[in-house]
C-alpha cells in the first residue's frame, strides 16, 4: 500500500508538471490522479462508516453522502484557475451552497424513504459522515495543489509512521495505557515510539526534500504523532459505540479503509496549517 500510495502521488505529478521546480512544467490543472484516488477511497469509506452507524440503529443515506463526500473532498480541486473560468463560482460560495444543499437533499431522502421516523438521527449520521470524510479529506488535496507532492508524502508517511510506530514499542513494551476506555492496547510507551518515528521520518522528509529546517521538522513529528494517534481514537470511539473492532474485513491486516486513513484525515487540517505558516 505504502509503495502503491506513493507511485500514485509521484506519477500525479509527473503528469501535470508538478513533480519538477520548473513552473513552465506546470499544466493548468494540478492533482487530478490524487483526486480520483480519494475519491475511490471516499465510496468504500462511505459504506464502512454507514455498517457501523447500522449497528446504532443509525441511517447513513449512502448515495446522497457518497457524492456529497467527493464534492466535498475535491472543492479544492474545482478552485483551480482553470476550471474557475469554465464554472465561475467563487470558492466560498461553493462551500456555503454544497453544505446547505447536501443539508436539503438529506431531508428530501428522508422524507422520501423513512418518512419522519429517526430524522435528526438519520440525518444528523448522514452530515457527520459527509463532514469526516468528505471535509477532512479535502485537506489532503488542498495540501497537495498549494504546497505540492513532497509535502503532502511527508504529512502522510510522518502520520503513518507514528501509527506503526506506536503498535510496534507498544506491543513489545506497552505497559501504562494512553486511552483504556477507548482503545485498552494504546500505551504510552507505544506513543513514545509514535513520535520517535515520526520525527526521524519528518526530519529525513525535511532534509532530503528541502521542505523545511530540521527543528521545524521536529516539532511537525512531536506534534503529528500526538494528532495521528488522537484521529485513530476517533475512529475507535466509533467502533466501540457500535461494538465493532473493526470497521471492515476488506484489508487484511488492518480491517477497513477507515482503519487506514482515520489518523490521516483527523491530522489533514492541522497539516495543512502547519505548512500554511511555515511556507
């Protein structure tokens, strides 16, 4: 996954120029490839989160917050100057008008299949799912069309190292708990080798690909190793309401897609303002 995931994200910028320093190699429109990846990670996510909400007697309204997630995910995509000349709608007005219409055709889908019964719990499952894949995730593509695939791949491997690290010290050594009511396996040795990982892959990240000074770097891997592991909580609280361990079967090893990206889409808007500050 790791070397399918970072095949995509160089060959994206290959295609549109952005792989190069070279602005004459810029094409108009960048990061289509990475969009249409999360897209097709958005759908399955889409159907994982409404399993869980089943088992909470909970509707997710899966066609309506599928396409709602992707316009979401790619409202980034769609403020590019290119297609800004052919849509002429202002990035604002996007955002302000997707959310009210999503909002609305919720409630006609309702109305529609369940009539008044579970309302503001059907819908309110639907919006949240919406927002947490679709609105989280959109920051990963804002961080790849403003700052570019070599900080989008350090944010990425920087979180998902944390993870990796954390559940190999934690296993081996993990004896005072992080989180026992949420996730009883979390330790605080295991987040200890969550930020050792972090930092030295941020720092390698920084160095080689000259995205920031070292002790910057330092401090993006402290603090997205605590984020990381905070987002995987998330998902966990979620899992534990529904009494699921996992949120899937689909990935051997792991469970889910959403056992995959939940650290990285909590820690997306974080990310993205760490590289807004320190550009």
């Amino acid at each position: 996954m790791t070397v399918f995931f970072t095949a995509v994200v160089i060959f994206d910028g290959w295609l549109d120029g952005s792989l190069t320093a070279s602005v004459a190699d810029d094409r108009a429109v960048q990061g289509t490839v990475f969009c249409i990846l999360i897209v097709l990670l958005a759908i399955p996510a889409q159907l994982e989160l409404s399993k869980l909400a089943a088992a909470k007697n909970l509707k997710i309204f899966i066609p309506v917050s599928i396409i709602a997630s992707i316009l979401f995910a790619t409202s980034r995509y769609w403020q590019q100057e290119y297609w800004q000349r052919i849509i002429e709608i202002r990035p604002d007005t996007y955002l302000i008008f997707l959310s009210a219409f999503v909002l609305l055709a919720l409630l006609l889908y309702q109305y529609i299949s369940n009539g008044i019964s579970g309302v503001l719990a059907n819908c309110g499952a639907s919006y949240f799912s919406i927002l947490y894949l679709g609105l989280l995730s959109s920051f990963c593509v804002s961080m790849r069309l403003e700052f570019g695939l070599w900080p989008l791949l350090m944010f990425v491997f920087v979180v998902k190292s944390a993870d990796i690290g954390a559940y190999a010290i934690g296993s081996l050594f993990g004896k005072h708990k992080f989180s026992p009511k949420i996730s009883p396996s979390k330790s605080w040795e295991g987040m200890g080798g969550a930020v050792a990982a972090a930092m030295i892959v941020a720092v390698g990240f920084a160095l080689s690909c000259d995205i920031m000074v070292w002790w910057s770097a330092v401090i993006f891997g402290v603090c997205f190793a605590f984020i990381g592991q905070i987002g995987d909580l998330v998902e966990s609280m979620m899992k534990r309401d529904a009494e699921q361990k996992d949120s899937a079967n689909n990935v051997p090893g792991f469970g889910g897609i959403l056992d995959i990206i939940d650290s990285t889409l909590v820690a997306a808007p974080f990310g993205y303002l760490f590289f807004m500050f320190t550009k």
